[in-house]
C-alpha cells in the first residue's frame, strides 16, 4: 500500500476532469467562431465580377439634390449630406405599390421612403462624417423603444424639400461568384455556433456579458411574445392613417 500512495498523487480529481473538459470545449467554440469572423471576411472581399449581359430587375427608387439647389452655391454642401443620409427602395414596378386594407377592401397605396435617421452612434462617430456645419441641419429627437422599454435618441434632416424622389431601372451589372467549399463550411459553422447552449457559450465567454445568456434570452422572448407596446404603436399608426383617407 505504501507503495501505491504515490501514484495517487497522479491522478485527477471529478472536479478538475470537468473543468478540463469545460475548457477544451469553450476553446473549440472559440476557434470555431473565430473560423467563422474569417470567412465572412473573406466571403464579403470576394471581388465582383462584370457581366457580360446586363440585365434590369425592377426598378430602384432614392432621393436626388433638386435642380435649382443643386444650381445654388450650396449644391456640392447638401450633396454631401444626401450622401450620408440616403435611402434606396427596390420595386418590381415603376409605381412602388403596397397593399392596405380601407373599408374591409384591399386598395394598393404607394410605399413612403423617408430619408435615413441618424442615430446617436453615427452621430458621434468621426467615420461618419457628419461635419459641424452639416449637424446644423439635424433636429434631436426622441422615440420610445418598446422591446428595450427606453427611449432611443436619433437625428433626423430638417430640410428635406431640399431632395426629391427619383426612379430609375435596377440593372444588374455585376456579380460575385460563389465558391461551393467555403459557403458548405460557412453553413456548418453558422449551424454550429446558433445551437443555444453554443450560443450561450459565445455570449459569456467571448462577448464578455456579465448577465446571464438564459435570463436575457427569457425575458426577450417573454416580451416579443407579449407585443404590449408594439401592439398599441400599431394600432395607432392605422388609425391614423384610417382618419387621414377620410
């Protein structure tokens, strides 16, 4: 017996045979993840190809300078900030219809496009490039946010007569070519790492979020079931517009 006291010097306890296991496994997700950042690099710096025959698919719309500011001396100052702040809208037809309910009846309305909404994120991000000078021309407003139950600061153009709407055909000049390899194995990861507890994993260990993955997860889907608020957002959106065709 006193010869076999050392070998049990050796030997692992359950509590540290786990943790082991717990780490080789938390470095598996972590190389599988990092696996997975690099080739969405490498997917999304895929060089675009030109075509031989172009073709058109439906029609794009998106906001121009109008003529007589674009003749002004502030042309090229509003120009830039459309650049920053543009939206584009894809149809199948020219008109850019949706279908709406009036009167128990469907009617076809045309789709609004409004200018794109600045958030408090892009505002103070220098890759943005909002300029002094061009903030002048946004107004700070405030929504409520009923999924994160806080209000969401964003900025919004003031002079949006400034642009107008144009349409033009969508012609499709270029593609990207697929590689059947690296989009199978972008698959298998993606598969691989939205599997919850996967997933749970990646929340704590990588993201670093104190909170638990499970309660987060919980109240979220808890809230989207519930739609209190989005409910009553809705409701009040259609019966405006329902006044507003009176």
């Amino acid at each position: 017996m006193e010869n076999d006291n050392p070998l049990l010097y050796g030997l692992r306890s359950l509590r540290s045979r786990k943790r082991t296991a717990r780490k080789d496994v938390e470095k598996q997700i972590r190389k599988k993840y990092q696996r997975s950042k690099q080739l969405w690099n490498i997917r999304r710096n895929i060089p675009w190809v030109p075509l031989e025959n172009p073709y058109q698919k439906g029609f794009v719309r998106f906001f121009v300078v109008r003529d007589d500011v674009k003749r002004s001396k502030d042309g090229e100052f509003f120009e830039g900030i459309l650049k920053k702040i543009n939206t584009y809208m894809y149809s199948e037809s020219r008109q850019f219809l949706k279908k709406r309910r009036k009167f128990g009846r469907r009617i076809y309305v045309e789709k609004e496009q409004k200018l794109k909404r600045v958030s408090s994120f892009c505002w103070n991000d220098p890759k943005f490039g909002l300029t002094p000078g061009e903030k002048q021309y946004f107004l700070k407003k405030e929504e409520y946010n009923p999924f994160r139950k806080r209000n969401d600061i964003y900025y919004e153009f003031i002079e949006s007569w400034r642009f107008t709407l144009r349409v033009r055909p969508h012609m499709i000049t270029h593609y990207k070519p697929l590689d059947s390899e690296l989009e199978k194995e972008h698959d298998e990861l993606e598969s691989y790492l939205s599997r919850y507890k996967v997933a749970g994993i990646i929340q704590k260990t990588i993201h670093g979020k104190s909170k638990s993955y499970r309660w987060k997860l919980d109240e979220e889907t808890d809230l989207i079931k519930s739609r209190k608020y989005a409910n009553c957002i809705t409701s009040a959106t259609e019966l405006a517009d329902y006044f507003e065709d009176l």
